[in-house]
C-alpha cells in the first residue's frame, strides 16, 4: 500500500488562481490543476491508496476556513482516501484552543511553512505551537529548505530546524524534502535526528513553469538511498509534493533509487500506515 505523506490541493474555485500563482512566483511546472479531483485522478494512475493533504494558513484568518474544508475533506476519508491536516499560524493567539479543535475533530496533525508564514522555524511562536502540538500527539508537517518562491530566506534552514528539535524534542515531527529542498548539503545535519523526514521532490526532477527541465539538482539516487539509510529507513515517508511533481514519476523515482524490497516497503507505506494509525 502506498501512501503519499505531502500534497496539496485547493478549493475548486480557487485552485486555478492559488497554482497558477504558486507556479509563476516559484517558476516550477504544475502537473495538476490542485484540485481534489486533480489529484485523486494522480493518485488513481499512480496506484496510490492514501495522500495526505498539507494546507498552510499564510495568514492567522485562514485558519478556519482552512479547517473547515479540511475537516468536509476528513468526512470522506473511506470513500476517496484523502487525509487532511490542519492549518494554524504562528501569529494565531488562540492556538491552544484550535490544537484541541483539531484533535477532537480527528484531525492526524497540522502543517507549518515558515516562508509563506513569515516566521522563522525557531521562532518563539512556532515552538509553543509544536509545544502544545506535541502534548496533543499531533503530527507536525514542516517545510524545510529554501522555498523557490522565496529565494535566499532561510526561515526553514536545516540549522534553524535543529534549533527546533532541540527545544522541543518530539518524535511524531516531519521535516518535509529530506530535511532541506536545495540546501541537501546541509540537510545532512539533521540525519539520524529525532524527526521524520519526507522525499517530496527531492528526487527531482522538477521542471521550470514552461516544462524545461530545472538546472538545480536535487539528490541523485547514490545519495537519497545513502541519506535514507543513515536517518533511519523506519522514519522516512513518501511524499510527492503533488501538483509539484507527477506522483507516478516521483514514486518510480523512490522505487528505482536502490533501496531493497523490505526499504520500499517501509518508505512507501509501512512507516506512514503506523503514524496515522492506518492498517496497512
Ligand atoms: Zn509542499
């Protein structure tokens, strides 16, 4: 079974504008319509069973109407296997209260961007947050790395994210693209971390917004399998970033880098079956 642990989709009404924008500030090729259906008919062609969808609230009054879908989407998990985490801002002062609302809603956990949030990873408001999270046993989905529609920020640095782990130690944390999208160098020091890291586009290849291959490099198979393995093969995920990357591609990438039978296996399915309490 196969579950992809990073995607994103938008409302319909405005999935065209929301990657339509995403796509030109960050020049990268959109290969769904970040729709729902956009990405079950993904899912359907990669014969992936569960995605998980990583909302960001980029603004602290996002928060509940981001939930609120979120929540519609949650409601039907059975039928289409979707799974959505919640959004929350650092900047939300009732955090503890939305926390809550989201676990007795049966929410897994929430997701954190700290570019298009504005606040650094270590930031004091965003360790309260995973604070609070973490006595909830939340999971907490961050972005790491730089973020090409922020370029030279690094709110989410490899080095700003250990600041984190360290302050608030707490397993049930994934580190979105191995740690650090094009910044793999450093990304090194948060392997063997207490974390779990995800492969969103970390394989690569991405593509520019006209469909021309992308000249930065993202991890070549040598090196994914050797970063897996020195992490941890029972805290990695699978993610494909999707509508960032086809999720077929992504997840032929994942099954031709060299990790053995057993590896796959846990990567692709096992280790997110057991996070969301999923049987496999
Ligand atoms: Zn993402």
């Amino acid at each position: 079974m196969v579950i992809d642990f990073h995607t994103h989709t938008f409302p319909d009404a405005m999935a065209p504008r929301a990657v339509e924008g995403m796509a030109s500030g960050a020049d990268m090729m959109a290969y769904s319509d970040g729709t729902v259906s956009g990405l079950l008919s993904g899912m359907a062609r990669a014969g992936i069973r569960y995605a998980v969808l990583a909302p960001v609230a980029t603004k602290p009054h996002q928060t509940e109407g981001i939930n609120r879908a979120a929540a519609e989407i949650n409601a039907r998990t059975g039928q289409t296997g979707l799974i959505s985490l919640g959004g929350i801002h650092p900047d939300n002062g009732d955090y503890r209260q939305i926390l809550e609302g989201l676990r007795a809603g049966g929410f897994r956990g929430i997701k954190l961007h700290p570019l298009f949030q504005g606040v650094p990873a270590d930031d004091s408001r965003v360790l309260r947050l995973v604070e609070c999270a973490a006595e909830l046993g939340l999971i907490v989905l961050i972005h790491a790395g730089d973020d090409p529609n922020y370029p030279g920020l690094d709110y989410a640095s490899p080095r700003r994210l250990l600041a984190l782990l360290r302050q608030v130690p707490y397993q049930r944390i994934i580190l979105a693209h191995m740690g650090g999208f094009n910044v793999w160098d450093q990304a090194q020091a948060l392997c063997g971390a207490p974390c779990f890291l995800d492969t969103a586009v970390a394989l690569g290849p991405w593509r520019r917004k006209n469909g021309e291959l992308s000249g930065e490099k993202p991890l070549d198979s040598a090196r994914f399998v050797r970063a897996v393995r020195a992490h941890g093969v029972d805290r990695v995920l699978f993610g494909s970033d999707s509508p960032w990357s086809d999720q077929a591609e992504a997840l032929a990438a994942v099954r031709d880098s060299g990790l053995t039978p057993a590896e796959l296996e846990a990567v692709l399915g096992g280790n997110g079956a057991k996070l969301l309490g999923i049987r496999a």
